[in-house]
C-alpha cells in the first residue's frame, strides 16, 4: 500500500489531474437536493417519481471491476436522532451512465475517502439494496491522506483522542456520545428555564477566582497588565452579585479551568452548570435537584437505571440522605468534629490512604477521609452536615454552628454535583475568608481568596439563596466512562 507519504504524493498527483482538467478540486458550493437520510426516508416516493436527485457525501467504500463501480457514500444525516448511525447509501456508477471519459476520469482521479455530489435515479439492486443510480458526480474535496481501515485503523487510545475527527468517523457510539451529551446540557437548560431560570454569562477572565477550592490558572492581560486568572467556578459570586441585584433565579452553563491533577473523574478544563434561586434554601434545592436529574437522566438516556463503576443505580428509587460526620466515623472510627489533624493522619496512614503532604491541614485530612468512605456509597442520594471548614461559602445551619447547610449528589462512589444555602453575611463571609487566605500562606494553595469585592457586595444585602453546581462528570459517570473520553476534543499533549 505504501507509506503515507508516498500514498499523499500520488494523491497530489490525482489532484494536479483535476485542476488541469479544469475543475476545483474544493468547491464552495453543491446542488444536494436531499441528504442520504431524507433520500432513505422518501425512498419509495422518490423511486416512484423516476426523479433525479443530487446527493453529497464521502465515499467510505468502493469495489467492482470493468464498467461497474458499486460506491457507499455517507454524510452526516441519521436516520434516527441519538443513534449515531451516520447516513450511508450504495451508489452504483456505470460506464454507460456517465460516459466512457468520465468513468476513466473517476477511476484515475477519485479515491475512497475523497467527497463527491451524485446526481441520478433511486433504484433497488438486484440484492434489495436501496441505491442510487448514477447519472454524473462531480467531485467536492479531494482527499490527500488515506483513512484508517474500518478494522485495523485507529487501536491505540490515544491517538483515537488525539485524532478524534477519525475516531468519530468510524465509531457510531461515539457520535452517539456526542449526541447524548448536546442532548444532557439542552435539557439541563430546558428544565431551568421552563421553571423560572434565567441563563447568563458571567467573566471567564477573574481578578479574584472565587466560588472553590482548587488552583487556578493564570494569564497576563496584556491591555491592562494585570495577571488574571481563568475562573474556577461557574461565576459563583458573579451571580451571587446578581441576586444582590434583585435577580431571583439564574444559571449558567459553560466551560471552568482548574490547574489539578488528571484522572478519571478530573480534567482541567470542562463544562459545568451553575444556578442560584432566591428565597430558597438547600431542602429546596435538594428537591429541585432531584427532579432536574430525573428529567435531564430519562431525556438523555431513556431510562433511569444504571450500572456505574460496579454500582447498581436507580434514580427512580428513594434518594438516601447520609449524614457526613457519622458516615466517616461508621467507616473509620473517627470523630472529625472533635479530632485533631495528627490523629487524623494516623486514621489516614492506617487506612493506607494517599494524600498530598502539600499544604496539609485539618480540612485536606478530613476531606481525605470521606473521599475514602464516599467510594462505599451507591446512591443516590445527598450528602448532608459537613463541617463549617470545609465549605468558607454555605451557610451555617441553625441548632449546630459547626456544620453548614450544604448538600452534595453521591452517585456511584463519588460526589456528583454541590449546592447549599449561601452564606449571605457579609461579616461572617470576611471571616471566614480571612482563614482561607491563612490556609493560602500556610501553603494550601486549593483554599480560596479574600474576595474584597464580593464582601461589599453582600454589605448591600443578598437574599437568602440557595446555589448549586454540577459538572459534565455526571455525564461521564452515565456513559460509564472517564471523562476524558467523553470530551469531543480532550486536551492532549503534543507529541515529542
């Protein structure tokens, strides 16, 4: 078959044939009167008619000898939406159809792989096959590059990341994935604004990143020379900002970026969905989420069980409430309440649990060892009482000052989205900004900002407001794979 640059230099060769014959090799336009799916869909109509018709497409198949070329073209129509069954339909092309010159021009100048228009009649083959009988092509994109063999192609997965354009080509499940995945985030958007949601963008470049834990990125703004940071959260205390404005319910959608560790359930840059809602608080919440997963779950996916990561979940079932202290302490013995750090780090170095010695301190320890305990818990259900240090932005709950109000979906062994009631105290806020900022110095480069701004801000006087997040790990969870693969274009580092 030769090497690829051999196969891209007599492919150049076939190209230099076309445009000397005076033809564009790349034209901008093609008179495709239907897709394949349409020309399939009315096929019988169509057959009746005797109607020529124009179809585009890439050739993904061609074989026949002599006078008689049987060619499989495909574009990207579907028969059935979420299916990922791109469109594909048999061309037969003959010499007595298309003319002796142009048959020899096909067979001398147009490879598998290239794009081309058909025009001609529906017919059945001999087989019962629906096809398209020709009567002239023209050629829409020649290719230079040869595309993998359906079987012996792309095996390696990083190279099916790295060419993903390929990967997709050849694989319907994971154009089905893509699909899902528009489906998943239009009905996340769909539910939110059918109940009262409005959908805002909010800065993607910060002064302050807020709203997390986590390590940011930074960029120098050249206009203003200023370092910023790309944002960590879904504009958190933007639309916090805005409930102080008089705004009662918004969400947003879009990508975040946090400078961290890659695997499975993490990547540094990914799509995430934030809403904060006015006069609610985190019961109303809890509820609302429930109801938005079932929704987006049963759209996107048609049902509503699972098996993910070796658990067996129905969102259908009752949603379990677990408590945070008395989890830890039923699978570890330890009381996190009254604890100290070492003693938590012996429980860790027991359980022979890793953990990053950078920065540690109390809040990493504890959140070390429920990552432990969560791994034991199929969900769903939330995740309720967690410490005061472990979340500077909810708010404290009533009859106990050292949990918040705070609620997390646990799905399969892991947390799959976060909300709570917002701290709307502008006193108690600055405080507990002033010990992140010490963790900050301390070397915990995760614990967040004093966020000046904001503090102003809800000296003006936010409502109370319920908040909450969710990212496209939830998705990936769904699909039973790890979130790089069910990016459409992961990052990848370029090769050496």
């Amino acid at each position: 078959m030769g090497t690829l640059e051999e196969i891209k230099k007599i492919r150049g060769g076939k190209l230099k044939k076309i445009e000397e014959a005076g033809l564009n090799a790349f034209p901008a336009k093609t008179k495709r009167t239907h897709t394949v799916g349409e020309a399939l869909a009315d096929f019988a109509k169509l057959k009746k008619s005797k109607k020529e018709i124009f179809l585009a497409g890439r050739i993904m198949a061609q074989r026949g000898h002599g006078a008689l070329l049987f060619l499989n073209i495909q574009d990207g129509s579907t028969l059935r939406q979420g299916s990922g069954q791109a469109g594909n339909i048999q061309v037969i092309l003959m010499q007595d159809k298309v003319g002796e010159n142009g048959f020899k021009f096909f067979t001398e100048t147009i490879d598998i792989g290239d794009f081309i228009e058909v025009q001609g009649v529906l017919i059945e083959s001999k087989t019962g096959e629906k096809t398209l009988e020709a009567t002239n092509f023209e050629i829409l994109t020649k290719t230079l590059l040869p595309l993998p063999e359906k079987w012996h192609g792309l095996q390696d997965v990083e190279e099916k990341l790295r060419k993903r354009y390929l990967d997709i080509l050849f694989n319907p499940e994971v154009k089905e994935m893509i699909e899902k995945r528009a489906i998943f985030w239009n009905a996340m958007r769909e539910f939110l604004i059918d109940r009262g949601f409005l959908e805002v963008e909010t800065p993607v470049l910060e002064i302050t990143p807020g709203g997390a834990d986590a390590r940011p990125f930074i960029t120098h703004h050249n206009a203003l020379d200023i370092d910023v940071y790309l944002r960590i959260s879904m504009g958190e205390l933007w639309q916090k900002k805005l409930m102080v404005a008089g705004f009662e319910k918004t969400f947003e959608i879009g990508r975040q970026f946090r400078n961290e560790g890659m695997d499975a359930e993490h990547l540094q840059d990914y799509t995430q969905m934030e809403f904060y809602w006015a006069y609610a608080d985190y019961t109303h919440g809890m509820k609302l989420v429930e109801e938005l997963y079932k929704y987006v779950i049963k759209k996107s996916f048609g049902t509503l069980k699972f098996e993910i990561n070796g658990h067996k979940v129905d969102f259908g079932a009752k949603w379990e409430k677990y408590d945070y202290c008395s989890t830890i302490q039923k699978h570890t013995g330890v009381n996190v309440l009254e604890a100290s750090v070492n003693e938590i780090e012996k429980a860790l170095q027991k359980l022979g649990i890793d953990y990053d010695k950078k920065g540690f301190n109390k809040t990493r320890a504890i959140d070390n060892l429920w990552k432990f305990c969560r791994k034991k818990i199929s969900g769903p259900g939330f995740l309720i009482n967690q410490p005061v240090v472990l979340s500077p932005l909810a708010k404290r709950q009533e009859k106990n000052k050292e949990l918040v109000q705070k609620f997390q979906v646990i799905l399969a062994g892991s947390e799959m989205g976060n909300g709570y009631s917002e701290l709307n105290d502008p006193i108690d806020q600055a405080e507990r900004f002033e010990e992140q900022q010490k963790l900050r110095e301390a070397g915990d480069d995760e614990a967040q900002m004093f966020d000046h701004d904001f503090v102003e801000a809800l000296e003006y006087g936010m409502p109370p407001t319920c908040g909450f997040g969710v990212s496209e790990r939830l998705f990936s969870f769904l699909m039973n794979k790890p979130m790089r693969e069910c990016q459409i274009f992961p990052l990848m580092k370029p090769k050496q």
